[in-house]
C-alpha cells in the first residue's frame, strides 16, 4: 500500500526516524540548490572520528542527469542494456537530483573503517534531514558504482569510494512502512560474572 498525501510532519526525533521511507517515486519538481545546500551542511553533524569528515559529492540535475544515465547504462550487458536500459535511462533522467557520496580510502583498516561508519551516519542524517524537508531519498549501491567506466565518467578518482548515490525528489508516493523486528530479537545480555 503507498500514500500518496505528503510526508506527516514528525514531532519528536523517534518520529521522524519512524516515519522516514526509502522513496523511489518522485515528482518532477526540481529540489532548490539552496535547500540541497542546506541539508549536506546539517548532515555535516553527523559523528564522524576525529572530525575528518571523509566526503565529497558529486551532484547530478537538470540536463546533467543525461550524463549519469548513460555512465550507469554503459556499464550494462547487452542483454541488459535490451532489457531495461530504456526504462533506467528514464527513471533517472526523471528523478530531479542525484547525489553521488564519496569517500576517500585511508589505506589504513582501522581509519578506513571509521570513515566509512562515518559516511554512512552522514547519508543517514542527510535522509532524515531531508525528510522533515518534504523531501524523499533513496541510497543506492548498485553494481554500476563499482564499474572503472563509472566511476572515470562521474569524475570518482582512485583511491575513492562511492558509498551511494542518492536519488532525492519530492514524493510522488511514498510507500507504507513495512515491519520491524522487535531488538530483543537481536539483543545478547551479559549481566554476571
């Protein structure tokens, strides 16, 4: 089941947290450039080790998109390009931004691994920030985002990771919330010696 009457504003934190939905239909309208701006300087606070702030980004709108859908196409076989090259050729010329998160590699494991933690919080804290905007986002980490052709065409330079691209619109719908499992199913308590 999907609504389709606009995101509910959320009170609380837990709220929002709650309410936010991964949105893969969007209006055409465009998302202001200063809204955009906005909302990666506020996910920006999301915790990240040391203060490094391990991102860049890469944006996609407008005329542009033509662009990353050919570089997402071109990494496709021919049976897959035949299959749904024009149906992804038009869903991502029709979403109205594309976010491209990027991280630099620290051939270090222990720092590469808090950078990556640290991206991952900041994309989290950018979807929630953009919910309570009204605006709908879904991560992406498709095959393409690993595909060397990719990553030369979208300007990903060696030593870098995609960690997702992010389609980001106004809803057209937005799905139903799907089940959680309840955390004591997960939960081990150590409390004696």
């Amino acid at each position: 089941m999907l609504e389709t009457t606009g995101i509910q504003r959320a009170g609380t934190l837990a709220e929002l947290i709650k309410a936010r939905r991964t949105v893969r239909l969007f209006k055409s309208d465009p998302v202001p450039m200063e809204l955009l701006v906005d909302l990666l300087n506020i996910a920006a606070w999301a915790p990240n080790h040391g203060a490094r702030e391990p991102w860049r980004f890469i944006v996609y709108k407008e005329e542009a998109r033509k662009a990353l859908a050919a570089a997402m196409v071109a990494t496709y076989s021919a049976e897959d390009k035949e299959k749904y090259g024009k149906a992804k050729w038009a869903y991502f010329t029709h979403v109205p931004l594309h976010l491209l998160v990027v991280m630099g590699e620290d051939p270090r494991q222990k720092q590469w691994d808090e950078d990556y933690a640290a991206v991952c919080a900041w994309i989290q804290t950018f979807q929630l920030a953009a919910w309570e905007e009204n605006l709908g986002v879904v991560w992406k980490t498709n095959n393409f985002v690993y595909h060397p052709g990719f990553r030369e065409a979208v300007g990903v330079q060696p030593g870098e990771k995609i960690v997702g691209l992010l389609h980001i619109g106004y809803p057209e719908q937005i799905p139903a919330p799907r089940p959680r499992t309840d955390a004591r199913e997960f939960l081990t308590v150590h409390d004696k010696l």
